[in-house]
C-alpha cells in the first residue's frame, strides 16, 4: 500500500511539475505579447502610421510623466533671457502705410486734435500675393531660300510649340503636395486648385515626379549627388522595404557571386541562409548627411551587401553612421570608421526596460543616460574649441558605459525567453559590448 502511495505522489509531482512548466512558458509567452502590443515608434521601428490606436495618446502621457516638476513661482511660456523664436522684423518692407491717427485720449477720452505727436509704434503684416502669370513665346521663323524648307526657333526649356504647358511653380507644387506631402492626386489638384487659383487634373499631378525625374536624370542628378555625398567626412546611411504595386524584383545577385575585393572567402551575405542567396525584397537606400543638407533615395532589388556597397559613393572614405545591420561592416575596409546610429540604440534600450521583473533591466536606461551625457560632453568640447574629450571625462563614460553593459549581461544571461533564442536584455548586452 505504502509502494502504491508513493507511486501515485510520483504521478502527481511529475504532473505539477509539467503544469508550473507550462504556466511558466505561457507567463513568458504573456509578457511577450504583452510586450509587442506596448511598442510603437519610440521604441520599435513601427511607423508611427501603423500604430495601435491610442499610441499617440499614450506616448504623450508617457512624456508628461518624465517632464520635470514645474515649480509653483515659474511661469508658462519663455523664461527671462531665452531666445524666442517668434517671428522679426522685416528691416526693408515693400509696402509701407500708415493708419489714421488716434481722435481721442484712451485714458480720458479727450480730443487729441492738435495734440504733441510722439514716437510711433509699428505693426507688420507677412503675406503673400499669388498673381496667374501667362508667358507666351513667339517662335520665329524663316523660309530657306536654297529648298522651301521654313525653320521655326526652339522653344524654350518646359516650353512646346503650339502647346499650352504648366510652369515650374506649378509643377514644384504638385511634387510637394503629392511625394513630400503624401497628398492623393486628387485632392493635390484640389488643393492646387483652390490656393493657387488655377485648375490642373489630377493625372498632371499624378505624373509630376516622372517629370522632375527625367529632367534630373537629364542634368545628371545622380553623379553629381553621389559626388557632393563623396565628398562628406560623414554620413548616415539606412534602408527600408518598399511594395510594388505589380510584385516583380529585380533579380538579387547570385550565392557564388566573386567576393568583393578584401573580402574574405568564407564570409558570408548576412541575407544568405544555408548557403543560398536569398531572394530578398525590393528596399529604398537613403544616403544623407548628418544635417539633413544633402539625402539621397536610390532603389535597391534588396539590401544584400553588394546592393549596399553599390548604392554608397564609391569614392566615399570618410565615417559612415547606421544601425545594427552587419551588411555594412565589410564596408570597414575602406572606411575611416561606422558609428553606431543612437537613435536605434536608445530605440533598443526603449523596448528591453519594459521587460521585467521588476527593475532589473533599468541597466538599459542608464545606457540612454550614459549616451546623452557623452553627448552633451562632446557638444561642450566643441563649443570650448577643444578636437577631444577630457581623458578623466571619457574614462568615466566608458566606466560608467561598461558597468551598465556588464550587468544587463549578467542578470539576462541564464533568464528563460519563450520568443526563441537568447533573452532581449542578454542579446543587446552582448551586441553592446561588441560594439563598445
């Protein structure tokens, strides 16, 4: 009777041992979920146009949460000394007039007729005047007096004979409205309509960017953007899938493609997977400098790194910024050096402190914090005059860096992830440290 017990309590502890063991994964599957369905553009690469409803709401609240106390004595708007960025005086207006003056005291309300006149004030008013402006081109010509044959000028650049054409304002509006505004053809030629007062259809708007595209292409866009780029001691560099409306891509190039020059034979395409190419996806190369002065889009069959390496200066040496993606680092051998882009990081950071338990990944947001006192400490150099950083002050960030990096390793090295290989906190430790 007593072997039976045991046998049964065997049963039943094997039994509860394989209940906790599911509970156990469906809580680390809970707080995946849960962890997905809390991301949005702060902390994942989630456009801000696919996310959740109610994201934007709760990012605001987020961010007011983290604002500093306001003080009971400090009031809103611009403090005493800080630059405002309203708007300034025009010093050299090109219209100037003058109201009629006052008939009568605002205090007392008697007759200022006659009165000492003083200093007067001033208001300014900043508009615009949209004139419909008709250009007609007279398009000389002459009879050959040797065959008959009669020889009209050219007309000029935008211009067609016999034809009636849109302008350059019009159709640098339409590219606005439509590619950078994200404006459907439709509603750009309404909107043109209404504002500008002439009425365009919207397939003319609808074919706005082939045009400017053509005349680009014509003027040699594209060598002399690459040049200007080339030319940079720095850029940023990233890229991003695209959809084509009829699903063809251009063929990626093949597995057994000869290595690039310095590459090493055995290392393969990071887009590869068991040795075979993969077919990849269509993507948008944006190559810009740090200023937003100079930004390049090309297309790209896929972001293998032969595609990359095509799609930057080719006479480019200087320092290249870009996320984590491991097909730019066989770009090291003609690169001065590849910064790691710290809007992804922080992005990264962002995303593993919402894992728990408890406080045990604040490790990350000290990371965030490290970063912005490194960049406000490099922001201080420069304006001292300085080419480089306290020595003390950059032990201590990278002391500081280390200790943070070390201790999100050694708390997510052995902790339980149900969303397959190594834990978040682990794999950014890691990846941080490599790349320290």
């Amino acid at each position: 009777m007593i072997g039976a017990k045991d046998e049964q309590i065997g049963a039943l502890q094997a039994a509860l041992d394989v209940s906790l063991e599911r509970e156990r994964r469906l809580e680390l599957r809970l707080a995946e979920v849960e962890r997905r369905l809390s991301m949005d553009s702060d902390d994942s690469g989630t456009p801000s146009s696919k996310e959740r409803i109610g994201a934007k709401e709760a990012r605001r609240a987020r961010r007011q949460e983290s604002e500093r106390e306001r003080r009971k004595d400090r009031k809103r708007g611009g403090q005493p000394g800080h630059k405002g960025k309203g708007l300034e005086r025009d010093p050299d207006p090109g219209e100037a007039k003058t109201v009629e003056p006052p008939a009568e005291c605002r205090s007392c309300k008697a007759a200022l007729g006659g009165a000492e006149p003083v200093e007067p004030r001033w208001a300014q008013v900043i508009d615009a005047e949209i004139v419909r402006k008709v250009t007609e081109w007279l398009l000389p010509g002459f009879s050959c007096p040797c065959c008959g044959t009669v020889t009209f000028a050219a007309p000029p650049p935008g211009a067609y004979a016999g034809a009636v054409s849109y302008g350059p304002v019009l159709n640098a509006a339409a590219v606005l409205l439509s590619c950078y505004g994200n404006v459907p053809p439709e509603r750009a030629a309404q909107v043109m309509g209404m504002l500008l007062g002439i009425p365009v259809s919207a397939g003319w708007v609808d074919k706005a960017a082939a045009r400017v595209n053509a005349r680009l292409q014509a003027g040699g866009f594209d060598e002399a953007m690459l040049a200007a780029l080339a030319a940079e001691d720095v850029l940023a560099a990233d890229e991003t899938p695209v959809n084509l409306l009829d699903g063809t891509v251009p063929p990626a190039p093949a597995a057994g493609e000869a290595p690039e020059t310095g590459e090493k034979e055995q290392e393969k395409d990071p887009e590869e997977k068991q040795g075979k190419a993969a077919a990849g996806a269509p993507h948008v190369l944006i190559t810009r400098t740090p200023d937003g002065r100079l930004t390049f889009l090309q297309a790209m069959a896929s972001r293998r790194k032969a595609a990359l390496a095509a799609g930057l200066p080719a006479t480019f040496t200087g320092y290249l910024i870009t996320d984590g993606y491991t097909g730019y680092q066989h770009l090291l051998s003609r690169l001065a050096g590849i910064q790691q882009c710290a809007a992804h990081v922080i992005r990264r950071c962002r995303a593993v402190t919402k894992l728990g338990p408890g406080g045990v990944q604040n490790w990350a947001g000290d990371v965030i914090t490290i970063m912005r006192d490194a960049h406000q400490a490099a922001e201080a150099a420069r304006a001292r005059g300085d080419t480089a950083l306290d020595q003390q002050v950059l032990d201590d960030l990278r002391e500081r860096y280390d200790t943070a990096v070390s201790s999100g390793i050694i708390h997510n090295r052995l902790r339980d992830w149900d969303g397959g290989g190594n834990h978040p906190g682990y794999a950014l430790g890691a990846w941080m440290r490599d790349y320290r």
